[in-house]
C-alpha cells in the first residue's frame, strides 16, 4: 500500500491520500492503522475513481504479482494455467522468502516433480504445486479455505486445459463463472 501511495503521489503530487504518506511509513508492515482512522478508507475510495490512482494500481499489480509470476511461470516451461496459478499464489502468498511465501510452495513442489524446463510433465508439476499451495493454505486461518484452488485451477488441470482456453466453467465460494 505504501508503495502505491507513493507511486500515486509521484504521479500526481497533492492527491488525496499523499497527507496519509507519513502515517503510513509508520505503520508499514504492522497490523496498526495509526493515523489512518477514520478518513483512510473514504479517501481511498475516492481516489478509486482517479484513472491515474487506477493505473498506479495496475502498475503496481503487474511488477509486484503479474510481472514477477510470468516470468518464474515461463522460465519454468508453464502454459497459461501454470502462470496463473504462479500469480494466485502470489498475491496470496507474497514472494518472499518466508515459510508460506510462492518462493517456498514452488520449493516444495519441486521436491515432488520437476517443471517441463526441467525435463518434467506440466499436469505432474502443477499437480504437486497446486498441493503445496494448499499445503500452505491450511497452514493460515485466513487462507484455510481451498475452494479457490480446488474447483477452478485443480478443475482446469484434470482437464488439461494448461492454456485456458474458454468456455471455462469454475465454481468458487458457492458462485458459478463461465467464460465464454
């Protein structure tokens, strides 16, 4: 979030969340919202309806989550699933270097099967990703629930459809989507 803000306000200095900036310095990478309440979340709502606050926000999703998942996923010979999959887990996750981050799931699953840049079979791969993932998942209360995984990426792989191609039929939380 601060990262963001920062971005907005370089893009458009005097925006309505750069009085925010300091309070968030502060408060980077706690749980505390000091200096945040009450104005914080009203704020940021209407800075959702600025095109330069929602195209810092897209910057940002693409070289924290977007940019980084594609890459690992191409340099690990992964089709459009296997990149995706990357991506979720992620913005779930982060990218770090702790215990539940997608650096430490893609560790696991490689004990289990290699990639295809690896020599190895993609559904067996992402098969072996998709449990680390979970693995992971159920170790969070707050990610505990593996619906997510379990009726859409896990459904797309038994059916090989390792490039997504449509009509994609996924049940998640209770919801049904299709795609064309």
């Amino acid at each position: 979030m601060l990262d963001l803000v920062e971005l907005y306000t370089d893009r458009k200095p005097g925006n309505v969340l750069a009085k925010y900036l300091p309070a968030l310095r502060r408060v980077d990478g706690t749980d505390s919202h000091d200096g945040l309440d009450p104005g914080f979340p009203g704020e940021w709502r209407r800075a959702a309806r600025d095109s330069e606050f929602r195209r810092a926000q897209d910057h940002e999703r693409d070289r924290v989550y977007f940019g980084p998942a594609v890459r690992q996923g191409k340099a690990d010979g992964l089709l459009v699933l296997g990149q995706f999959a990357y991506c979720a887990a992620i913005v779930m996750h982060g990218d770090g270097n702790d215990p539940l981050s997608f650096r430490d799931i893609r560790k696991r699953a490689l004990r289990t099967a290699n990639p295809p840049a690896w020599g190895g079979d993609e559904v067996t791969y992402l098969d072996a990703f998709l449990d680390a993932r979970v693995w992971a998942m159920k170790q969070e209360e707050a990610h505990s629930d593996t619906s997510r995984v379990d009726t859409a990426q896990r459904v797309f792989l038994r059916e090989r459809n390792l490039d997504l191609d449509p009509p994609l039929h996924r049940k998640v939380y209770g919801d049904s989507h299709h795609i064309g």
